[in-house]
C-alpha cells in the first residue's frame, strides 16, 4: 500500500495508540508507517504487575520499533478491591489528561482493555476523537465504557456488533503478525522422533501454569519436546526455576525454555509445533485458527464476562482444541490431557471450514484506513 492521503493532502499527523494487545496493534504500526507523515505514540505498561523489576514483552516490542512509550498508571474497577488499584482509576485519568496534552494527537486508536479506559475518556474530555478495536467474541466491560466516548468501534468477529447498539461498528477482523506463516530462525532444539508441545500463556506468562508444569516436566519431556514460554515477572522467579529442574532431568524429549518469544522466532516455533498448551485470549485464538493448529486451552477465569472461555469455545466447537479449566488444572490433569491429545492428533482438525473463510486478511490495513477516515472528518 503506498503512501495515503487524507482530503487530497498528505497527511501529517500524530497518533497515540493504546489498549491491553500490544499483539494486535504491531501490525497496524508498522502500515501506518506506509504513510510516513504519520507519528505514533504508544501509552502502555512498563511492567506488568506491582513491584516487578522486569519490563513487558509490550515494553520491549513497541520501544523496539522506535516508538515513544509512556508508561500509564492506570486501574481497573473488574474485581478490585485492593484500595491501592481503585485509587489508579482517577490517577490513570489525569495521568492520561497531561500526557494527551504534552502529545497533542490528531486521533486515538484503542485496542481495549482497562489501560484504554482513562485515555479514551480523557480523550473526549479534551475533544481528541477515538476509535476502539474489539478483539473478542464477547465484549468487556473497559471495551463497553470506551466504546461510549469513540466515534467508531471496529470489530474481530461479525456477531460482536450485537454487543455495540446504537454505535458506528465495522467488522475488520484482527491483524496478524507476519511472522507466524514464515519460518525466519532454524534454533530450537528438539528431538525428531517425538511430537513437540509448545506451552505459552501469552507476552506475561502464567504462574499457575508454569507451577504445574514444573511439577511434571520430566513426565511431559518422556513423551515430547516441550518449548515453554514462561513469562519473565521478578516476583516469581519461574524461569530460574524450571531452568534448574530442566538441568537434573534425564529424558528422550528436549526443553526449550524462553522468557519471551520474539517475532523472529515465533514462526520457526509454530512450523515445528503440533500441540499448543496456553490461555485462550483472543490474539491466540485468531492465530491458532489461521494456522489450523491442535490446542489444548486453559481459559483465564479472572477476566470479564468469562470472555477467555467463550474465545476458546469457539476453537473448542469447530473441532481444534479441548479446554482444561483452571479450576480443574492440576499437574496430574495437564499430563493427562497432554498425552491424550498427543494421542488423537489425528482427530484435532479444523471441521469448521466456514469460521476461517470469515477470517479477513487485510486488518491492518482496514484499520488504518478507518482511523484516517476519522481525522479526515
């Protein structure tokens, strides 16, 4: 796509970008900087829990692009009752007041979640339009309070509309990385005369996961390779952790453990992947569909209107994944479902040709152009 125009004129504007999937909005980055009169300004999370030392996969990424981060103080109101958090809530919102006026940007572009909240909000009060992206199925309540102050709301899946009456909603489908259909490295090691399971629980990784996993590796490394994507949280300490339980393991499968999973590498872990173990948010979810990979999801319970469940219902119904909910995840139930998965591959295919004929290919793009058919108005 070559450089745009908005009203017959180049284009020179400023964008602030912000939301809880960093995931989401990399893609609709790098086409926005198709047009080179436009400036991006990222307004995220450094670190993603209290009094961790260890900055975000979103940190790394977006500052690794070369875009203006600023870190957002922000809370959430969704079962909160720590006094600390809800005190975030008008810090987050004046936070955003100041920062929106040191930036002065033309346009917000929202990618949901509790963080966008108070910048969107913010946004209105100053009279900055804003236009808000819907990942899941299901809509939050953050992604229901913003949708109040945008001019349009942008959808992943037709049937979400339903959830945005009375607004301007547009379906776009969910940008996607690159990198997931292209193997770039050729690192890991594996063992090839096993299956490979690759376990991540998205860009912070999951404490009750990696607990589990740490209990029966050795079980898990009997029958397959296993690459795990741990998170990196100071508070914790989960990767030292299974680094030196790996190293007393004698098994035929080989342990690949990663803080993170950079874009070049992700390709490479998909291609040579044939069960994925992880949460089911909804960037997961689109990717899995795309590449018709066999899942085994453990849905987030903590999250509003149970929407990590209903993302991995939708894999669950066209024939890809199993669910393990966390209530019942317990070191013996994950080896259980593992090994019965790896068992009936066979079985875990795509029987829903019509959900991945839905899938638009063009996302970002689409995006980008609502977003600049917002500052042309």
């Amino acid at each position: 796509m070559h450089s745009r125009e908005v009203g017959g004129h180049n284009v020179h504007m400023k964008v602030v970008i912000t939301g809880g999937h960093h995931t989401s909005a990399i893609p609709v980055i790098k086409e926005f900087r198709k047009t080179p009169e436009v400036q991006i300004f990222w307004f995220g999370h450094k670190y993603s829990i209290a009094r961790d030392k260890n900055p975000t996969l979103e940190y790394r990424e977006i500052t690794a692009l070369g875009v203006p981060f600023y870190d957002l103080k922000a809370g959430k109101l969704y079962r909160t009752t720590n006094i600390i958090r809800l005190l975030k809530i008008p810090f987050g919102f004046f936070q955003s007041l100041y920062l929106l006026k040191k930036v002065r940007p033309n346009v917000i572009l929202s990618f949901g979640g509790y963080l966008a909240a108070p910048v969107v909000f913010a946004g209105w009060f100053l009279g900055i339009p804003s236009i808000t992206h819907e990942q899941t199925v299901v809509t939050g309540y953050a992604n229901k309070f913003v949708a109040k102050f945008t001019k349009k709301v942008l959808v992943t899946w037709e049937e979400s509309k339903k959830y945005f009456p009375g607004k301007n909603v547009v379906t776009v489908g969910l940008p996607l990385r690159k990198e997931i259909f292209e193997q770039e490295t050729n690192k890991l090691n594996l063992n090839p005369d096993l299956p490979t399971i690759y376990i991540t629980a998205g860009k912070t990784g999951s404490h009750t996961l990696n607990k589990a996993v740490l209990e029966v590796l050795s079980e898990l490394l009997s029958v397959s390779n296993v690459i795990h994507q741990c998170g990196d949280t100071s508070i914790f300490n989960d990767y030292q952790k299974l680094l030196k339980k790996s190293e007393a393991i004698t098994a035929p499968g080989k342990y690949n453990l990663k803080s993170f999973v950079m874009e070049d590498e992700i390709g490479e872990i998909f291609a040579k992947t044939d069960l994925v173990v992880g949460r089911s948010g909804a960037h997961t979810i689109y990717e899995l569909l795309a590449l018709e990979k066999p899942a085994i999801l453990i849905p987030l319970p903590a999250v509003s209107h149970n929407e990590q469940f209903e993302n991995a219902a939708l894999l669950y119904k066209a024939g890809l994944a199993r669910i393990l909910e966390q209530k019942d995840l317990s070191p013996k139930s994950l080896v259980t479902t593992v090994k019965l998965a790896l068992e009936n591959l066979d079985q875990m295919k795509l029987r829903d040709r019509k959900i991945k004929e839905n899938m638009i290919s063009d996302s970002a793009e689409r995006i980008v152009n609502e977003v600049l058919s917002i500052v042309k108005k």
